[in-house]
C-alpha cells in the first residue's frame, strides 16, 4: 500500500507596480477627501493646512 501526497505549487498573488502605485495614489486621494469634509475640526485643519503647504487652493 502507498499514500501519495500531493503538494501544491504556492500560487502567487502578486500585483503589478503600476497598479500599487495606483493603489496608493487613489487611497491618499480618498483619505485627503474625507479629511476635507470631516466634521473634527482638528483633523479638517491638518488637512487644509497640508493642502496649502502643496501649495492647492481650496477656498
């Protein structure tokens, strides 16, 4: 009698860079754009004032 064991092949999940790059771009855009509307004032000003030292207009 014989047992075979099979193993199976790690299987990659890799992402390419342009699309983590894409990625990361993308959650910045939602984490400034929420940061903008959010109603605690602390975190609305960390963010306007990260807009203007980019030098974005907002207002």
């Amino acid at each position: 009698m014989q047992i075979h064991a099979s193993v199976a092949a790690p299987v990659s999940a890799t992402i390419s860079k342009p699309l983590q790059i894409a990625g990361a771009f993308l959650l910045g855009i939602v984490i400034l754009y929420a940061a903008g509307f959010v109603s605690t004032s602390a975190v609305h000003n960390a963010a306007h004032d990260m807009r203007h030292s980019q030098g974005f207009p907002c207002h």
